[in-house]
C-alpha cells in the first residue's frame, strides 16, 4: 500500500513539473525571443511616431535583455521618473 502512493504521487508530482515546465518555457518563447511582436505593437500603437527622437528598437532591446537577466541596465535607458521608482539603480 505504501509503495503504490509513493508511485501515485511521483506521478501527480512529475505531471505538475511537466505543466509547469511549458508554461514557463513558452512564456519565455513569447516575451523574450519574438522581437517582431513588439515591433508590430509599437507601430500599431504609434510609439515610433511619438518617439522620433528615441532608437525604440534600442531601448527595448535593452530592457528585454535586462529582465532576461542577460545585461545589467544602463541608467540611460530608464527616464528620470523611471530613475525615481527604481531607486536601486
């Protein structure tokens, strides 16, 4: 009896661990790795209209690269009021 719920719940732990598994790896796919999302977005919404003066690309590349842990950000990226909500920086 004992062997068989050590059995079961190795199951229900692996199926959890699967499932969570996909869910992250294919919200990392989605956030991380389609850049072409964001570049459809921001033409959608008029971000590159309102930002001439700004390289959008740029600058969302770098943020997506920060939160993926892959660069440390750059206080030039960040606005003044950006500055001033994350105070670590």
């Amino acid at each position: 009896m004992n062997k068989k719920f050590i059995v079961y719940f190795l199951i229900i732990l692996l199926i959890f661990n699967i499932t969570w598994l996909i869910y992250i790896s294919s919200f990392n796919l989605a956030v991380f790795h389609n850049k072409n999302f964001y570049k459809k977005e921001f033409t959608k919404l008029g971000v590159y209209d309102d930002l001439k003066d700004y390289d959008v690309d740029k600058i969302n590349n770098e943020v997506l690269d920060y939160l993926s842990n892959k660069k440390t950000a750059s206080r030039a990226t960040f606005s003044p009021k950006g500055k001033k909500t994350i105070s670590w920086m």
